[in-house]
C-alpha cells in the first residue's frame, strides 16, 4: 500500500510544478544564508583560534558552507526540473534525472539536519578545547620572544579587555604560573631569588594579575600585585576587592558567547531543514503523479503521487534485496553443474580452430 497517496488532477499537477519552481528559487537563497552563517561561524572561531587547542571543531563550519553552496545548485536545478515537469512533453526530458535527483536532494537534506545537530552537540568539545587552549596560552603568556608565542600576550590581554574576563576559570589561576618573563626579573635582588628558590619548579609565582584582567567599574586605581591581602593595601575592603578584577573566567565567558552563536545558528539551519524536507515532498509528488500519467498514456487523466510506492517495511526490504544482489554480482559462482574451461581446453579449442594448409 502506497504511503501518503493522494490523486492530482491536470491542473493541480500544473499548479504544484509552478509552486516547486518557486520554492526551489527560494531554496536557493536559504542556501546562501546557509553558505553565510557557515563563513561567519568560521570567522568567529579563527578570531580566539589561539586559545583553542584542538582546531578540530571547525568541521561544523565547514559543514555549512559545502551543504549552503550543494544547496544553490541542487535547488537551481530543481528550479528548471520542476518548471519544466508541468507538461508531460518535457517531462519526458527528465524522467531519467527525476529519481537521482531526489536521491541526491533527500541526502543533502540530510546534511542539512546533521549541520544543525552539530551545532547543539559541540558544546562539550569546545569546552574542553577552550579549558586545554586557554591553559596553554596563559603558560606562554610571558613568552613574547618566542617565534610562534609572540602574539599570546596581546591576544589574551584583548579577550580578557573585550570580554570581561580574567583567567581561565578565575583570576586565581594566574597565581598557578608564571606571567612575568625572567627578562623583566632583577636577579640582583634577594626578594626574587628566594621567590624562585622557593618553587619546585623554579618558577616565580605570586598572588598578582596582568592589567588586562582589571575592571573598569573600580572606583579605585586597580590593584594587580598581593591581590588576596587585604592589609597590603589601604582601604582595600571586600567590596573594592569585588570591584577590583574581572571575576569571571574566560573560559566561560568564551563558552557561553559561542554557544549563543551556535543556538542561533543551529535554529535557522533547523527551519530550513524543515523548509527544504517540504520542496523534497512535494518534489517527491510530482514525480510520481507524473510516471502516472505515462503510465495511463492520458495527459489529462487524473493520477495518483505518493511518498513511497510501498510500505516502510516493504520499501526497506526492498532496498535491502537489490543491495545483495548487486554484492552477489562480485561473488564467483561455484556451481558444480557449471563447467569452467580450463587453459588446456582453451588450447586444445584453438588448436581445432586453427587449419593449416598442407601442400603436395
């Protein structure tokens, strides 16, 4: 039993080829906002990628922009196809291309719905990328010397500038390593030695913070050295202390910015999925109600379209068989009732073949 059967007359076939040509047009567009959000999605996550430690989140991106550019061309070709579908002349045109071409528009609708899904399940990956990236940075922060380091300062000093944010997961975590480079370190002075004697690892540390990380609301000058002692500074209460820093880290702050991008994102790409899945049934539909109609060998006569000629199951079952048989086409049959000529009958049938003329 056909799935979703439903009867078209002439006009009505007619009328759905001009409603698909025009939804196809349309299609063409949300897949250059598709192919948009995909390259601005990428230019958001290459503006932090240097606090990024695993550069493998930029498939989602990518996912968008190849399914937005698949769709300009899938759908301008459709556009043609179903304009074309309205006479049964034409159509004959593209009965060939009808069923690779909803094949290959019901695989790129599928894309379509695991771009959007991507931008749902990438939370988790980016958080931890962004904990792994952040970490690094803050280790090399001090290395301005370095060739491939150079810039970390300046970029973490911006995103903690432009984000309100300071650390990875607090301020404190700038107390764990050492931001000051020994180039900057009077080694003449006691005070230093002993800080760097001190550490197992020969690091100097201390409870201060680079000026990135102070808040403008202080109504204080900021206070970036013995931040946690309160009787180091005057008047240096809990609430100046509150007002001092950026309490927030950056991993989070990062976080929620691009997760808000991604939700965004992820709804669009959702509504177009479910745009694009109503041109592929009503694609679907004209191409059957049109075979019909060959079928019938009337022009004007009614005839049935549908979604699946068959049941799900039968479809299924169906689809299975012949991809079973095409493997059987490669398998070597070792049928006993078969005779397989071997070389030696080969020669010996060539031998009876070739005459060679005997003169007297």
């Amino acid at each position: 039993m056909a799935v979703g059967k439903v009867t078209f007359t002439k006009a009505e076939r007619e009328k759905l080829a001009e409603v698909l040509w025009l939804l196809n047009w349309i299609s063409v567009v949300t897949g250059a906002i598709l192919f948009g959000l995909g390259l601005f999605l990428k230019i958001e996550i290459q503006k932090w990628q240097e606090v990024m430690s695993d550069q493998g989140i930029l498939y989602v991106p990518h996912m968008l922009i190849s399914t937005g550019l698949a769709a300009c061309c899938i759908n301008f070709l459709g556009g043609k196809i179903c304009l074309d579908c309205a006479d049964t002349n034409k159509f004959l045109r593209w009965k060939l291309v009808m069923m690779p071409y909803v094949v290959c528009t019901f695989f790129f609708t599928s894309c379509v719905l695991a771009g959007a899904l991507m931008c749902y399940s990438i939370r988790s990956q980016l958080e931890e990328s962004l904990f792994l990236g952040l970490r690094n940075a803050m280790r090399y922060y001090k290395d301005t010397d370095t060739p491939g380091r150079c810039y970390l300062k300046r970029t973490l000093d911006l995103l903690q500038i432009q984000f309100h944010c300071c650390g990875n997961t607090g301020y404190r975590d700038w107390f764990q390593v050492q931001w000051i480079s020994n180039r900057y370190l009077d080694m003449t002075s006691s005070a230093v030695v002993d800080r760097l004697r001190n550490n197992v690892e020969g690091k100097y540390l201390m409870d201060g913070v680079p000026f990135s990380c102070c808040s403008t609301f202080s109504p204080r000058p900021c206070i970036q050295q013995q931040v946690s002692n309160s009787s180091a500074h005057f008047n240096y209460d809990q609430q100046s202390q509150q007002l001092n820093l950026w309490r927030r880290g950056c991993r989070q702050t990062l976080l929620d910015h691009y997760t808000g991008i991604m939700q965004s994102i992820g709804l669009t790409v959702l509504l177009i999925w479910l745009f694009e899945l109503l041109v592929l049934t009503g694609v679907r539909y004209l191409q059957t109600a049109m075979e019909n109609v060959l079928r019938l060998g009337d022009p004007e006569s009614e005839s049935d379209g549908w979604i699946l000629e068959n049941s799900l199951a039968e479809t299924a079952r169906s689809n299975f068989n012949i991809i079973k048989n095409l493997g059987k086409c490669y398998q070597i049959d070792d049928d006993p009732n078969i005779n397989v000529p071997t070389a030696a009958a080969e020669q010996e049938v060539l031998s009876q073949q070739v005459q060679i003329p005997v003169t007297s």
